[in-house]
C-alpha cells in the first residue's frame, strides 16, 4: 500500500518538474529575432513603488526607441523580472535571464541584490549593469559589473561637502538605518565631513523595524549637533523626523535621493520644511527632455513617478543599452556578454535623454553633478548644484 | 541547461533541510523553527574560514556543518531542561536574536551580506560537478535519516516520543537522545548550508528569517512528516512548482503573492484533507 | 544624558508606545490561557483589521469611528471563523500540538500574501499624517497620540478585566482555563469559552492595530513580526497571566528605549531576543509575580 503511495507521489513530482522543462524550453525557443536585455527590479515586496516606476520607465523608453526604428531596425525587448529587492529571488530571477533567456546585458539595482548576482554576471560573462544601487562596494564586484548611477560616494560626499563649505555647518550628526542602505552610506558622510574638518558629533543607527525612536533621537539632542543627515527608508524617515521634532529638535535635516517622495512631505508634515534631499538626474530647467517626461506621467497616472530621478536613469538604461547593441551591430560582433562589455568600454562616453552625459570610468563608476533639492512651502524646489 | 542544474542544486539543498528537519520535528517530536539558522551558521562559518583564514574548502564546509551541530545544543539544552513548548519559543528567539548579531558583525560582511565567497568547483563543469555533488549528498542524508530511525537507535526514539515517562522509567535517557536528534539535524542543515554558500556566493541575513523556516515545514508536512521519503518529495514539489509558476507568465506583480497564496494554501488543504502528508499513509490504511 | 528629563521622556514615550503592543500581548495570552492554542493566527487578524481600516478610512473616505468599526467586524468574523472551522476541527481530531501550530502559522502567512495581493506591499498609514499636537510638561514632550492611546488602552483592558472578574461568562473562561473536561462535566460549553476568548482577542488586536497604524507604517508582513513580541511578553510575564503579559510588553518597551543609554544603538533590536533567552534560561515559568497581586 505505502508502495503505491510512494510511487504515486514520484510521479506527481516527476510531471511537474518535466512540466518545468518543457515550458521552460519552448518559452525560449521564440523571439530570437529582437535585441534583448533583462531587467531585474522589485516588482513586489516593500520597495514595490519605486521598482514598478522605475521599470515603466524602461519600458516607455524601449517603446520609443523601437517606434523610431529600433536599433539598425531591430526591435528592442525587455525582459522583466521581479526581485522583490531579495537577494535569493533576484538570484534566482538573474538565473533566468542569463541562462533560459539568454540576456548578453542585464540592469538591475539595490545593492543587496546587485551584489548577490554578481557571481553569476562574472561566471557566465554577462553584462551586469547596476542602476541605481549606490552602495561603494559595487565598484569592486568583478569584471562583468558597472554601475551606470552614482555610488553613495558621489551625492553622500558632496551633501557632506555642501553642509561643511556652503551652510558651514560644523557639527553635525548621523542618523542612519541599520541595513545596508544605511550603513554604508552613514560611513561614507562621516570620513567625508570629518575630512573636510567637520565634527560628527552623533552617529546613530535604528533598526529597520522599530517605530519610536525616542532613546536614540534624545542622544543625538544630547550631543547638541547643528545639522542632521538622515539615511533611512521613506517608510521610516517621516516617522524619524516627526518624532525629531516633537521632541523639540529643529535643526535641519537632509537626506539622499531616497527622500525625493511625496510621502515624506505627506506623513512628516511641516517638520519636513527645509529638508535637503539629493537628486542625481538633473532637472527640467536643466535638460529640456525632462519637462515632457514629468508631464507624460502626470497624463498616464496623474502623478509624478516616485523616485522621479531613479527613473530617469532607468529610462536611460534602455538607451544605454541600445547604443551597445548598436556598437556591437555596426561592428558585426555576436551579442554576447562580452562583447557588450566591450562596447561599453569601447563607447565610454554616452549622450543620453533624461540624464545628459554619461562617462562610463575605468574604475566601473560614473561620476554626475549633484542636485540638491528642498522643501520649502510643502514642495521640492531646485536648491543647488555640486559638481 | 544551467538553469536546470541550479533548479537542482536548490532541491537538492532543500532535500538535506527537509530531511533534517524531518528528523528533528518527525521523528524527533521535537517542535523547532531554527533551522534555517543552523544552515546559516554553517554557511558563514565555512565561507569565513575559506576566505579569511584560507582553510580548503572541503574542510571548511565539514567544520561549519560541526559548528552548526555545537551550536545547536546551545539551544537544546537549555529549553529542552524546561519542557517541549519552550524549545518552540526558544528557537524563535534564537534564530531572529542570531540575525541580528550577524547584521552586526563587520567582518561577516553585517547587513549588506558577505561576497566573494570561494567556490567549490571552478571552470566550465563546474554546475555538472555542483549538482552530482549536491544530489549525492542529498540522497546520502536521506540514507542516514532513514538508518538512524530505522534501526535499534530508531526504536529507541520511537519508544521515547511514544511514553517518554515510561522510557525514563527505564533507565533510557530521553534527554541525550532529543540533544544528539537536534545535533545531528542541525548539523546536516549546516552542510546544506556550507554547500549553498560556495555554489551561489553571497549570503545575506536577511536569507535565513521565518519564511525560510515556514518553506521547510511545508515541505516536510507536504511531503509527509515522519516518513522516509517524505522530504524528498516535499523538496522536489516545492522547488519545481514556484518555478513552473513563473513561467505561467502571470503579470509579475501578482506573482510572489499568488505564489505564496499557492504555497500556504496547499499546506492547509494537506493539513486538513491528509495530515499525513503525500508519502504518509492515509489515515485509517 | 543621564538627567532628568531625558529619563522622564525615555520613560514616557516607552510607555506610550508599549499600548499596542499591550494589546497584542493580552489578546495573545488569553488565547492561549483560555484554548491553549499559541494563536499565531492573531498575526493574520491583525493584518486584516488594519488593511479594513485602511480601506475604508482611506479608500472610501469613511470617518475614523466607522473604519474602526468596520476592521473590527472583520476581524472579529475572521477570528470566528478559524475557530470554529480550523482550531475546533482540529481539536475534535484530536490532533498534535504541532499540528496546530502549523497551521496556525500558515493561515498568518496565507492572510500576508493574501493582503499583499490586494494592498500592495507598500507601507501605509491610517492618517495621512503621523505628527500629533505636542504639549510640553516640564520638559517632555508628551503628544496627543500618546495620551489617547493611554486613555484607549487603559479602557480596553478595564473592560477586559470587568468582564472576566464581573460577569459569569468571564467566570467560564476561567474555569475551562484551568480544566477544560472538567467544567464540561459542570455544563460549560468549552467551545463556547473558546470562541469568546477569541472574539475578544480579535478586539483586543482591532484597537491595537488602529492605534499603531495612526502612528507608523504597516506592511503586510508586519505583523507577524508584531506578534514576536507579544510572545515574548506572554513568556515573560508567566503563561496564564494576562496582567503578566501586559506590563511584561511595558517592560520591553521601556527596557528597549532605555537601552541606549548603556548599548550602542546597533544592539538595541538584539536586546530583546537575549532578554528572551534569559528567561527561557533562568526563569521559564516566567518571572514571579508575589501571590497576592497575582489573583488572576
């Protein structure tokens, strides 16, 4: 009897995993005639709202270059996958676009997973372009990754410079979350201001879950700092920076591009007047490209993307990446991993949309000019511009 | 064909966990949700000392899997002293308490995950020879499993789980056999977890929570707990069919959640409609 | 930093704070005093009566009293329904402990994945603001969110304890608290006992939740991890005792606040697993509370 049960269960099992194959297989087996490219980012999980826009914005971009003619009229695609932002199903979701897909090039962000399907860009010589995570560590993950977005080191840097040379802010204190968003970057400020001749007079992490923040705020009043840089999650800032004030603690507050949100503004209320927040991509005074582009999303839906800056390296991504086929086209390479990355080495300097010139350094970074925007009246407004 | 390797890889990693755990909580009657910890504890462990003090890694691995076994009773003994209820708790507490900790040590890579980890095999056989070594492991465990419940040693705990008092009475002593149960499967979740850590390369904290706990008990409900083959085919579902999902291209954003949905609701329709799991016998056979 | 104020502060703003996670850990402990069931289910109610209010308060604009009301009906029914077809059916089974467990935890995690289909995963409030009116008394700072959830939770647990000291039903809870066959044998339905335990653990969890969504963010998985420490403190404070679990919940409160006058900031979440192994350790039945103040 148990025998039967055993066997039975073998070939449940059995037809499932040959189920796999086959669709797996036959899925592949279509479409070799577009250009493609993978794209995996959080379509669901906590940072869902930032990795949905972000991905629409490569798409809408994909869907522009293949409406002016592709690429030497080969259509563009994209193959998105979803990463939850995890590093074990971004590894899974990068196992499929390198090995059942057969991507040359994939863009991915957040650093966790960046770093996590890095081996596997380095072992099967696909391209692994970074956009968006920020984390400096990603400078140094092998052969097959860049990033094509600023790490913390370029915006964190010049908001510590900013606050040292320009508000001539002496003392300052650092509050960070204790993830690796946090991390990373709290230590990159820090060295940066303290090099520039600053004190960090506070250096003080909560933990991603807590919501009262009252023992840690009320040691960085303690210390008495005139400026604080905030290194959080927009779903913990707001609740960081109410509580900041409700004790009483009005010093001015900045913070990385994360905070470039509308819910900031939303739950922090009028404590978040004055906040700085970096922005990479440059504005619509700045590049006339991005005008249209706000406008497109306030007509498809009827607001403004979150993260906008994110998303407009994302919408670039595409264009990147066109312009490394097209590399690899004209010189009638075959599109693999490395052949793409030595367009990209080969190309180095690109004219794009949203985001202007991109230099792609030996060093695997780029290097932008920094906005600083802030709130002033309940709505981001330009600040300044670090080079 | 590299996709199907990995696809292997992980049911034969998840084969040594559901077998293990199948151990503690199916034979063992002990109810724990650490394991996943133990498989970290040793994946860290195997991984630093490969790359921090240079130890092969064949070694490495055998010494993160003993680790994991030593740690164990650092949970086991003190909860089991009090009673089975509280190992329960205990190993919630342990678990999360350990995450934390490792979120906090620098040289473990902290919050943003350790990589550049060593890899087992290298060149182009290198998933060919991953996955031979996984699988063989795999079935290996399950050898041992099923020897150690079938045997003498087997019906010793048979006889524990059954009357412990009446055991007691008669000079067995139930105590050491849980502790060296929780060991031994403990440390064979550590060798699952020594061999992930040098197949995929990255390990982060935030991979070993109560999900990873939940996914494991749902194979070995699913599968059967308490039965040899049980794990194998809880594994082998429950890897394969998340897979086959995605490729039912349903609108991603719907995915993880359906995905989930699928997972729960199929342990709740086992639960209910046969406790005993696929391979276990039906109730009233 | 150790002066005065800031101690005083420390101290106040713990507390406030704790309220909800008083509830949760009273609901939590009388689940398991009355049904000996470690309710994991609570997780999903939880996420359910939140995601109702939010729905209604946020979605179709419904006034706070009538959102509130509305996720309290839900997870009152939802509460209903796993008990009498989940736990009950098990229990006539006769099945294991672990069975239980198991799916207690499972149906929390189908709930997770069920309202993050629908809601998305992305953190939600139930006002579109978190601040609050601040007063300062002597130097803290004590807002408006801290005094009505004191006031709330304060009437929560007068009433609970009204019912179980003052009313026959409340007496019932506990006699199959202490032997459930044998206040059978005496005509109480034990069923009954269960279903109500369980009724007024989902309102118990329903003011709960509202007074941490006014407050903070919630995400699906939220609060199963919420739930942690209304375990813990249920541990702490004794199983069996509710007044136990509720100051034990203020206690981790304000021991996880005040930490970070002696640890860095980094160790604070850690503290309160080690505080769990303590006491597994040196103090299993929970700490002992001296027999006159504990009567219940």
């Amino acid at each position: 009897m148990n025998q039967n049960v055993t066997r039975r269960a073998w070939l449940r099992s059995l037809a499932v995993a040959a189920a796999v194959a086959a669709i797996g297989t036959a899925g592949s087996a279509a479409a070799q005639q577009t250009l493609k490219f993978g794209l995996a980012m959080p379509l669901t999980g906590s940072q869902s709202s930032y990795g949905k826009d972000q991905i629409k914005a490569t798409e809408w971009a994909v869907a522009d270059i293949n409406a002016k003619g592709g690429v030497n009229g080969k259509k563009l695609e994209v193959i998105v996958l979803d990463t939850q932002a995890d590093p074990t199903v971004g590894i899974n979701a990068v196992n499929r676009l390198v090995n059942v897909d057969k991507v040359p090039v994939f863009v991915t962000a957040w650093s966790a997973v960046v770093k996590a399907v890095a081996p596997i860009a380095n072992r099967e010589k696909v391209l692994e372009l970074s956009i968006g995570a920020n984390s400096p560590d990603i400078a140094k993950l092998g052969d097959y990754v860049y990033t094509a977005f600023p790490l913390a080191d370029v915006d964190v840097a010049a908001l510590a410079n900013y606050t040292f040379s320009t508000l001539k802010h002496k003392r300052v204190a650092v509050v960070y979350i204790n993830n690796d968003t946090g991390i990373e970057a709290a230590k990159v400020y820090k060295s940066v201001f303290e090099k520039a001749g600053g004190q960090v007079v506070a250096y003080e992490t909560y933990d991603p879950k807590a919501t009262d923040f009252t023992g840690m705020l009320l040691k960085v009043r303690t210390a008495n700092p005139e400026f604080i840089h905030l290194h959080g999650l927009v779903s913990d800032m707001p609740i960081v920076i109410s509580q900041m004030r409700q004790l009483g603690m009005q010093q001015r507050v900045s913070t990385y591009s994360g905070g470039l949100n509308q819910q900031m503004i939303e739950k922090a209320g009028k404590g978040a007047e004055g906040l700085i927040v970096t922005s990479l991509a440059p504005n619509a005074q700045q590049n006339k490209n991005v005008g249209p582009y706000i406008e497109r999303w306030k007509k498809a839906e009827n607001r403004i993307p979150n993260g906008l800056p994110y998303t407009q390296y994302l919408y670039d991504a595409a264009y990147l990446v066109a312009a490394l086929y097209e590399y690899v086209e004209n010189n009638k390479l075959p599109a693999t991993g490395e052949n793409m990355r030595k367009a990209l080495l080969a190309v180095k300097t690109f004219e794009l949309p949203m985001t202007g010139r991109l230099v792609m350094n030996d060093d695997h970074t780029v290097r932008k000019p920094v906005n600083l925007v802030t709130v002033k009246n309940a709505e981001f407004v330009p600040l300044a511009t670090v080079e | 064909m590299e996709y199907i390797y990995s696809v292997l890889i992980l049911i034969g990693i998840y084969t040594i966990m559901a077998a293990s755990f199948n151990l503690i909580i199916g034979y063992g009657g002990l109810i724990s949700i650490a394991h996943p910890i133990f498989f970290a504890l040793a994946a860290y462990a195997s991984a630093l000392l490969n790359l921090r003090l240079g130890v092969p890694i064949p070694l490495a691995i055998l010494i993160g899997a003993l680790f994991s076994a030593g740690m164990s009773v650092m949970l086991s003994l003190p909860s089991l002293r009090v009673s089975g209820d509280y190992l329960l708790i205990a190993s919630i507490g342990f678990q999360l308490g350990f995450i934390e900790v490792i979120k906090n040590i620098e040289f473990a890579g902290a919050a943003s995950g350790l990589t550049g980890i060593g890899s087992l095999y290298s060149g182009p056989t290198r998933s060919l020879a991953f996955t031979v070594t996984v699988l063989v492991a795999a079935a290996a465990v399950v050898w041992l499993v099923h020897w150690l419940t079938h045997g003498e040693y087997g019906r010793a705990i048979q006889a524990m789980r059954d009357d412990e008092e009446c055991f007691a009475s008669l000079g067995r002593n139930a105590m050491a056999i849980k502790i060296t149960i929780f060991a031994v499967g403990s440390g064979l979740a550590g060798l699952a977890g020594a061999l992930y850590a040098h197949y995929f390369q990255f390990l982060s904290p935030e991979q070993f929570g109560i999900v990873q706990s939940a996914l494991i008990l749902t194979m070995v409900v699913v599968g059967g707990m308490g039965t040899t083959l049980g794990p194998i085919v809880g594994a082998l579902l429950l890897t394969a069919l998340p897979q086959a999902i995605t490729f039912l291209n349903m609108p991603p954003s719907v995915m993880a959640p359906v995905q989930g949905m699928l997972y729960t609701g199929l342990v709740l329709v086992f639960l209910f409609v046969r406790p005993a799991g696929l391979v276990g016998k039906k109730a009233g056979q | 930093m150790f002066d005065l104020p800031v101690l005083l502060q420390i101290l106040w703003t713990s507390v406030a704070t704790s309220t909800c996670y008083v509830l949760f850990a009273v609901a939590f402990a009388l689940t398991l005093k009355v049904a000996q069931v470690w309710n994991f289910v609570q997780a999903g109610t939880m996420g359910l009566a939140f995601y109702a209010m939010f729905a209604a308060m946020l979605g179709w604009g419904w006034p706070h009293p009538a959102g509130f009301a509305f996720g309290l009906g839900i997870a009152v029914a939802v509460s209903m329904a796993v008990e009498v077809w989940g736990y009950r059916v098990l229990r006539r089974r006769r099945s294991s402990a672990l069975l239980l467990f198991i799916f207690a935890i499972v149906v929390a995690e189908f709930i997770a994945y069920l309202l993050s289909l629908v809601f998305g995963t992305e953190p939600q409030s139930l006002t579109k603001s978190l601040t609050s009116e601040v007063y300062l008394v002597g130097g803290v700072a004590i807002s408006s969110w801290d005094l009505n959830a004191l006031a709330v939770t304060a009437a929560a647990c007068a009433a609970l304890f009204a019912f179980l000291r003052f009313t026959r039903q409340g007496q019932f809870l506990y006699a199959v608290a202490d032997n459930g066959d044998l206040a059978e044998l005496y005509g109480i339905s034990a069923n009954r006992a269960y279903l109500i335990a369980m009724v007024i653990a989902a309102a118990l969890v329903s003011v709960g939740v509202y007074l941490y969504g006014t407050r903070a963010s919630m995400i699906p998985n939220a609060p199963l991890e919420l739930m942690l420490l209304a375990v813990i403190a249920t541990i702490l404070g004794g199983i069996g005792s509710l007044v136990g679990a509720g100051v034990a919940a203020v206690f981790l409160s304000v021991l996880q606040s005040a930490s970070i006058l002696v640890i860095p900031s980094q160790w604070q979440s850690s503290l309160t697993y080690f505080v769990l192994f303590a006491v597994i350790l040196f103090f299993p039945t929970g700490f002992r509370v001296p027999a006159w103040l504990r009567r219940r």
